[in-house]
C-alpha cells in the first residue's frame, strides 16, 4: 500500500510539472466565457446555466485530459527508462499501475473541481 501511494504522489508532482493544470486554466475560462454568452441569451435562471456549462466542460475536459495524461505518463516512463528501476524495486506491476492510475485520477479530480469554481464565478 505505502508503494501505491508513493508511486501516485510522484505521478501528481509529474503530471502538475508537465503543466497540465495551464491547459486546464485556458478550458475553464473558455467555458466561463461561453457560459456568460449563453446567459445573456437564457431565459429564467442564469446561474444554472452556468452551473451545466460547469459541469459539461468539466466533464468533457477530464475525458480529453485523462486520454492524453494517460498515455503520456506510460510512454514517458518507458521512454526515459525509469519504468525499469521502478519495477526493478520489490514493487509489483500492479501496484504501479494503481499508483500511475490514481495519481491520474488525482489531477483529474483536481483539473474538474478547477474548472467546475471557475464556471460558478457570478456575473
């Protein structure tokens, strides 16, 4: 378990230096601008159409970062070998895939609840 864990620590201090969260920045306030746009048209209450382009480009956004994210971290670790001294510790493969996967899933998390703030900033 203290392997998983360290292994998804390091695959968040990787992804958050691989300036992930900046692309994020940039969905967030296209999404806050294509939320105030549309409130201008929308008749009735403008904070839930705020709320759903919040929740849709959340959404659409960690499925576009999860693709990328996921197979760049696999091919980084091949490709610059620290794959191998990885699994040449007593760390089994499975363990290391949960632990890439969960410090994924942490940036994802944290890129969704991002941009999901961002899209519930009042007009």
């Amino acid at each position: 378990m203290r392997n998983i864990i360290t292994i998804s620590k390091f695959t968040f201090k990787d992804i958050i230096k691989s300036r992930v969260l900046y692309l994020t920045l940039w969905i967030s306030l296209f999404i806050l601008v294509m939320s105030y746009v549309t409130s201008e048209f929308a008749y009735g209450n403008i904070l839930r159409v705020s709320i759903d382009f919040g929740l849709g480009g959340a959404s659409l956004a960690a499925n576009i970062l999860a693709v990328f994210v996921g197979v760049n971290i696999l091919s980084d670790e091949i490709e610059s070998r620290t794959v191998y001294i990885s699994l040449s510790r007593p760390v089994s493969r499975v363990s290391f895939l949960i632990g890439k996967m969960a410090g994924v899933s942490s940036v994802l998390v944290l890129a969704s609840l991002l941009i999901f703030s961002v899209s519930l900033i009042p007009f």
